[in-house]
C-alpha cells in the first residue's frame, strides 16, 4: 500500500477515535455541569472562527464578496442555505472578479 493511503487511514482512524471518545468521556456523567454544557456549545463557533479568520485575512475581492453573503444569507436562512449560496458566490465571484 502506498504511504498516502496510510495517512488516509490513520487520519480516519484518528478522527473516529476522537470523537467517539468524547462521547464516552461525556456519557459517563449523570448531569453535566452548565459551564462545561456551554464550553461544548463554544466549540463549533471556535472552530468555525479559526477556519474563517486566516482566510479572510489573506482572502481577495472573491472571498470578502462570498463572506459578507454568507453572512447575510446566515442571519435569514439555515446552514444548508448559507453554505451552497457562499459556494456559489465563491465560485462565480473567482471567475469573473479573479
């Protein structure tokens, strides 16, 4: 097999492994403390926020047009809706603006 495919397979590995152990961490307790109930709340917009900020930062003309409708499009539509519409931004904006 070639290395490639290893690594493929580890990371798989490595991400199944991570999240089935969080939930065998988090389903030994009864009651869930509300700090920590809210610090897993936390999670998805922390990780969102260190996806999105290196690429704004560095991002064009292309980007900032596919973010700013993403935005809008986050605050009327569900998340299905607002990532197909930031796709499609994304890629029409990237053809014709560059």
């Amino acid at each position: 097999m070639s290395t490639t495919l290893w690594i493929i397979i580890a990371g798989a590995v490595a991400t199944y492994l991570t999240r089935i152990g969080g939930h065998l961490v988090i389903s030994r307790f009864e009651n869930i403390h509300p700090r920590v109930e809210a610090g897993l709340y936390a999670v998805p917009a922390a990780v969102l926020t260190t996806l999105v900020a290196p690429a704004a930062l560095t991002a064009g003309p292309a980007e900032w047009a596919a973010l700013i409708v993403t935005a809008l499009v986050s605050l009327r539509g569900g998340l299905m809706a607002m990532f197909l519409v930031g796709a499609a931004v994304l890629i029409l904006a990237r053809q014709f603006v560059g």
